[in-house]
C-alpha cells in the first residue's frame, strides 16, 4: 500500500510518498525526476549503518554516483561548524548545480542537508528521505532548513522546499520508543490545530500507534496531508497561515533552550509546550478547561511529559523573546478554542507574568 501527497505551490508542487521499502526505490523516483551523474548523501553514522547500503544500492542500479557526507549525531551539531564541512566536501567533489543533496535521517540531518542544499551555489535540488516519525510528519515536509545559533534554535535558516519526500515506515522499526512517543507529539498537534475527526482517531488509537501497527502509516499520512495543505496556502509564513504549525513550540522552544539542547527531544518540548498552550488559553479564556483537559490526556496516552521544568517566568520570557516567532517586540502565541480550532494572538507582558505565576 502506498500514498502519495501533493505541496502544491504557486509555481511548482512536489510529491510526499508513502510506502513501506521505498527506500529501495530511491534511485528510480531521483531518475524520474530528471536527475542523473553525482548525488550527496548527508546522514550520521548510526542510521547510515541501517538505510545507507539499501539507499546507496538504489542509487546506483539508478545510475548515480553517490558521495557519503555524515554529521554526528545530536542537536549540538546542527551546527555552522558542521555545515562548513559539508561545504567543503561538495566543493571539493566539484558538485554542480544540479547535482542533488539528499538527506538520510531525522530532523537534524533535514535541516543541516536541506539549508546546504539551499546556500551552495544559491541552490541545489535537495530530497528528503526522513527516518523518524518526527521528520517524517513535520520536519521533512514544508521547507524549512536551519542551523542552531548560541542565542537560540534554529535562527540561521532560509525556506527551501525538497523536490521530493520519500517516507519509508519501516524505519521506524528500529527507533527508540522515545523517539516514537517524541514524532507522536507533532502527529497530535495536526488534530489540535486542524482536524477533530482526526483527533479522535488518535484518541482511539494511542496505544496501536505506540505500538507501530498499521494505524501509523493513517497518521503519517493524514498528517502529512494536514501540513502540505498548510505550507501551500503560506509557503514562506506570512499571511499567517501557516503559523498554526507552530502550536506548543514558543514555550516547547523556550524550554529547549533553557534547559540546553538534547536534554528534552523536540517532541517532548513541544508536548510541554501544547499543554503550557491550552492551560495559558484557558486562562485567557479562549478555552474550556475541558479541551485543555483533553489534549492533555492525550499526550499523556502517548507517553509523552505534560508537566513542564520549573523554569523561572524570567527566563522563559527571556528566551521567548529571543525566538523567531517574536515579531516587532510582540509575543505572538498560537492559542485554542476548541480541538481542530487554533487562533494567532498577540500576548502581553502582563498575561504572560500572570500566567507563569499560577502555573
């Protein structure tokens, strides 16, 4: 069974494929799309390790001559240090500009490969072949590409869309179930913010996803079709669309931050950051304290942190402030009405002291 999505942008779209043993596969999709002679594949040791060989045998029998370049792994290496290297390695294989960048691996090797893709020679294509859930329901769909800055997470970056994404479940098989519960936070983002039916789905089906049965590749998908639908009414985040993608992660990044990167996965922060967003809207009075009350129960089924660190209201406004969702000075939240219903809101200095100072 395989599932196939469209990002439909203004001039151009790019297919999302779904299919257990795609990886196999990955040379004849990169063929068909036109793309021939040398290709960089930008992984870490340990899922290169277990995807590498079939990816690199499917290049081949494709025709490519594919490059190997890793990064360690870890959040700490998404790194300026690091993308330098990658530069130089393309540079010194004379990689041209149709030469395509393809990323193995989870939301840091998305991100440091796709932002490479986008900067050398102004641009590259690139290919998404995501191994997490993580990457594979959000990070790898939509075109963001960054690299972390001391001051703050993901603050060096551009928009770059991948002319394809291929998905292969059964990576998931030999992931950690942290790392599960961690690409399940974002899967149940796409019910809060867009789709109740959805999100009953997941309520009725925590423990199965938990478990990788075959209601996983439904959310994998449904989510995915809930992002491509975002990214293509606000590709670059602007009218504000697409801003809804960001529910839980002012706070999930403030978190991060505070606490240091890889402390907490991102999921987890973002899961924090959910229930801090639906406890702060119900304190505003946008929500009952029954839906925060849902989607708290929610996240807890899936095995996921719903009681943030105790952090001073200091610092976590000091680094929200330092975030790239903060515009003009302004505090802007992602906040609930209802399950499948989000608003963008700006947010005082006052509301948020008031809030910490209950929470």
């Amino acid at each position: 069974m395989s599932h196939k999505i469209i990002v439909e942008l203004n001039n151009r779209s790019y297919p999302i494929e779904i299919k257990r043993g795609l990886i196999s596969e990955a040379g004849e999709r990169l063929k068909s799309l036109g793309f021939s002679g040398k290709c960089a594949i930008i992984s870490n040791p340990l899922v290169y390790s277990l995807y590498g060989e079939g990816l690199h045998e499917s290049l081949c029998l494709g025709g490519f001559e594919p490059l190997l370049i890793t990064v360690p792994d870890g959040e700490q290496y998404k790194s300026l240090t690091e993308l330098k290297k990658i530069y130089d390695v393309l540079v010194e294989n004379r990689f041209e500009r149709g030469s395509p960048i393809i990323a193995l691996g989870g939301g840091v090797i998305g991100d440091i490969a796709g932002f490479a893709a986008a900067t050398y020679l102004r641009g590259v294509p690139f290919v998404q072949v995501p191994t997490t859930l993580l990457a594979e329901v959000d990070s790898s769909v939509g075109g963001k590409t960054a690299v972390n800055h001391i001051g703050g997470k993901n603050l060096i970056g551009s928009f770059y869309q991948p002319r394809c994404v291929l998905i292969d479940p059964d990576t998931l098989k030999t992931l950690e179930e942290r790392d599960i519960k961690t690409g399940l936070a974002e899967v149940v983002k796409y019910g809060v913010i867009l789709d109740k039916e959805f999100f009953k789905f997941l309520e009725q089906n925590a423990a199965g996803l938990l478990a990788l049965k075959d209601v996983i590749i439904k959310a994998i998908s449904r989510s995915c079709a809930i992002k491509a639908e975002v990214v293509s009414a606000d590709e670059f985040e602007t009218s504000g669309k697409r801003a809804v993608l960001n529910l839980g992660h002012t706070f999930g990044h403030a978190i991060e931050s505070i606490a240091g990167y890889g402390v907490y996965r991102h999921g987890e922060a973002v899961a924090m950051g959910m229930v801090m967003a639906a406890r702060f809207s119900v304190k505003l009075g946008l929500c009952k304290s029954e839906t925060a009350e849902r989607i708290e129960a929610l996240i807890s089924a899936m095995g996921l942190p719903t009681e943030p660190p105790e952090i001073k209201a200091e610092a976590y406004i000091k680094a929200m402030r330092h975030d790239k969702k903060v515009s003009g000075g302004r505090m802007r939240f992602i906040l609930i009405r209802d399950i499948g219903e989000v608003l963008l809101r700006d947010v005082s200095l006052r509301e948020l002291e008031d809030f910490f100072s209950i929470s």
